[in-house]
C-alpha cells in the first residue's frame, strides 16, 4: 500500500489528484501538503492535510518521516506567462520546491513524481510529431526549470536509484480549480466565459496549434506512471503524452455547437503568443503508449461536452 504526500494539493492538478489517490489507496494513506489554504469543501477533512512551503526542505522531510511517506507528487510550479514576469521566482519555486523533494527521497526512500510540460519544448524542437527524444531548448524560464527538472531527476535515478518518474504535460483542461499564469489557461477559460453568456477575449491567434489534456486523462497519465513496472520503463524523465491538438478556432467551434451566440474575439497577448509560438503543435507519445500502456480517453469533443455539463453546475447555469 503507498504512503503518498502531495505537495501543491491545493492547484490545478492537486486538487482533483487529491481526490483520485485517496478513492484508490485509502484516505488516511493520502497526505494533502498545501501553501495555499485549502478549498472549504470538506475533502481535506477526509484525511490527513499539512501546511508545507515546499522552499522549506524540513518541512517535507518532517512529514515523510511522520507519515512514512514512500511516493511524493511534487506540483508545486509558478506557470509559463507568470514566470516570465517573475523569472526569479519561477526559477527559486521550480527549482527549489524539486531539488528539496529529490534530497528528501533519496534520503528517506521515496519514488517522486514532478511533472514536466510541453514547455520543455522551444523554438528549434520539431513542432509537429515532436519525437520523445529531440531537441530541448526552450526559451522561457518555466521550460528552463522543467529541463533541467527531467535531467536532475533522471540523474537522482541512475546515480542514487531514486524512483523518479514524470510525463510532460500539456495544457489541461479541467472544471474544479482554475489554472493561473500559464499559456494554455485560455482553453480552460473559454469555457467559462460560454458557460457564464459572455463573450471571450482570445490571447492567441487563430491557428496557434498546442497540445492539450482533460483533467480525467491527466489523472490517469501521473498514477499509472508511478504505477508502472519499472523492468518495461526504457524513459523515465519525462514521457511525451497528449490527447488532442487544437487551435482557438477549434475548440470555439466546438462551444458554438452549445452555445450558437457565443462570441469569441482576438487580443493577442504578445508574451503568450510568443510562449505557445515556441511550443510544439502536437507531440507524439508512442512511446508512453509502448513502455506504460498510455491512452487517453477523452478528446476535444466529450472534453467540451462534459465541461460544460460540470461548468453549468458549479455556475447554477443551464
Ligand atoms: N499549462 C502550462 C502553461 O501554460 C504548460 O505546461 O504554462
């Protein structure tokens, strides 16, 4: 049975993975580590949760030695638009929050998962297809962290056997938590706007191609990882995985078909139109499909239905 500590329980992942591992292994065997405070919905109160600044490493080492924490989920990342803003703060808070779970898991035993992101992508990498193994040279401080993030970690495997595993992300798509800063955050508030009859200021231009996820898929991608049988695991840091490409135009067609008056007009950001510029269209993930059995389920067409399902609710619209 795992131990899990979550660091970053409270964000966009964190809050459903929360939810996700202790359905699977057990409320009590799930510890939610939070900086911002949690969400007053109720689940925190179903097991264990802690207050951890993840730049303080006696603060994760005290709650893996208390709970005898075997697996941590390392989410903590200041995302692409704000670190640019910020890059001093995106390098200390991705940089910091991993070299501290790395030191606490080859000290006290532990597998660690710490996401990276098609942001470890940049300009030169091909954009279409874009191979597992290729070139990673991204341009902004977030891509920069999740590089280095794959070497370290894949450096803390082969000289100190730390079982550290991870997927690259793309953007994702998900109802609960909202995303903050990053530049794939317009596929998730699109849907909001429809949801809420407003119109929809788009950052990107029309035919900026990224790879995107819905969180149901994102969920599944990080536990099987770690659930994976090592013998079959040629990869470690980190896997290619997606389950659809589109551009703005796409995704607010399919809103249109459920929403016929919804307006979607153009405003680019030039920050984040430069970020998603350098990213990959679309990545291929054949080899996380060979080595752990990755697929995806859902696609742009039930991600858009069952948002707005899920949305409708929470906003008490129909
Ligand atoms: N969703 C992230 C961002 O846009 C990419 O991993 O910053």
């Amino acid at each position: 049975m795992k131990k899990i500590l979550i660091i970053g329980s409270t964000g966009q992942i964190g809050s459903e993975l929360s939810v996700r591992l202790r359905s699977i292994y057990g409320d009590s065997n799930v510890i939610c580590g939070y900086y911002t405070p949690p969400y007053p919905d109720g689940f925190f109160e179903a097991g264990p949760a802690v207050e951890i600044n993840a730049l303080h490493i006696e603060q994760i080492a005290d709650t893996v030695k208390q709970y005898k924490i075997d697996t941590i989920y390392n989410l903590v990342a200041i995302l692409s638009a704000t670190a640019e803003k910020y890059p001093k703060l995106g390098w200390d808070v991705g940089i910091g929050s991993l070299m501290n779970c790395l030191d606490v898991a080859r000290e006290c035993g532990c597998a660690v998962f710490t996401p990276s992101s098609i942001g470890a992508f940049g300009p030169n990498t091909p954009q279409d297809h874009t191979p597992q193994d290729t070139i990673q040279r991204p341009s902004t401080v977030y891509g920069i962290t999740k590089v280095l993030g794959e070497l370290v970690s894949d450096y803390y495997f082969d000289r100190w056997q730390v079982d550290t595993r991870s997927v690259r992300f793309p953007g994702i798509i998900s109802s609960m938590t909202l995303p903050g800063g990053g530049t794939t955050d317009y596929a998730v508030e699109i849907f909001y706007k429809a949801v809420a009859g407003e119109s929809f200021v788009c950052p990107l231009k029309a035919g900026t191609f990224m790879d995107m996820m819905y969180m149901p898929d994102a969920l599944d991608a990080a536990i099987d990882i770690m659930e994976a049988d090592p013998k079959r695991l040629i990869h470690r840091n980190s896997f290619n995985v997606t389950s659809m490409s589109f551009d703005p135009e796409m995704i607010y067609a399919q809103i249109k078909k459920y929403y016929p008056e919804f307006q979607m007009i153009y405003d680019v950001d030039p920050l984040k139109q430069s970020i998603a510029d350098s990213w990959p269209n679309c990545l291929d993930d054949s080899c996380a499909r060979n080595e752990w059995g990755w697929k995806p389920h859902f696609n742009l067409e039930r991600t858009t239905a069952d948002m707005i399902k899920r949305l409708q609710n929470k906003l008490g619209k129909k």
